[in-house]
C-alpha cells in the first residue's frame, strides 16, 4: 500500500444489512444507504470505504468527488501503473472498460484483493 496517499473529502453513511469490507467501491441507495458497488455503469457509485463497515452500522467513505488519491480493492485482473481503472463487481476496480470508469491506477496489482492507490478521474 501506498504512504503517500492523500484525501480531502469524506462522509459517514449508514450501510445497508450486508458488511463491507474496507477499500471497497459503494454505490448510494433512494435510501441513502451504501452498498458495495457492483460492476454496472447504472450504480450510484460515490466511494471508496476507509474501515471494514458493519451490516445496518455506519463508516466512513472517501468521496469520488474529493482531490487527492485513494486506495482500493482490485480485482483478478492485472493492472499496470497508468492503467484506467473501472468498477469490477463486489467493490473492486479492474481493467474492464465496459463498467463504470472510477481512475487511473498509481500501483500495480496482479491478484485478487491487492490494496492500490488510484487517482480518481472526477
């Protein structure tokens, strides 16, 4: 994981009945609860979580929108330094570009589940 990582917006939200992991992508519900992001363009996708987050609990979420960077979950697929970065179902990024684009990876990864810095593209 990156030590250079900088955020400037972030909000608590209150997850629905299904944990989520931290680092992972969230989509906002007409509820106004988060949810992991799946890897549709239809999401209201909106952040990234800080802290592993509790069913019906609230956590805090680094906001898309924000200046800086962020970390998250990848997915299986291999991704290069520079490489755009979408969402890739159960909350992390990969490199299928038929999703929803969320930011150009500043890390590598090759396996499921690595944590990267990505810069977002908002």
């Amino acid at each position: 994981m990156a030590t250079t990582t900088t955020v400037q917006h972030s909000r608590t939200f209150l997850a629905t009945s299904v944990a989520i992991s931290a680092y992972s992508l969230v989509a906002v519900d007409s509820a106004g609860k988060i949810s992991v992001a799946g890897d549709n363009a239809t999401d209201a996708l909106i952040g990234v979580t800080t802290a592993d987050i509790a069913a019906d609990d609230y956590g805090n979420v680094l906001l898309l929108n924000g200046s800086g960077t962020m970390e998250v979950l990848a997915g299986g697929d291999t991704i290069a330094v520079a490489d755009k970065v979408y969402t890739d179902g159960s909350g992390k990024v990969g490199t299928d570009s038929s999703n929803h684009r969320v930011g150009y990876a500043l890390e590598a990864s090759s396996a499921d589940g690595d944590v990267i810095e990505i810069v977002t593209n908002y």
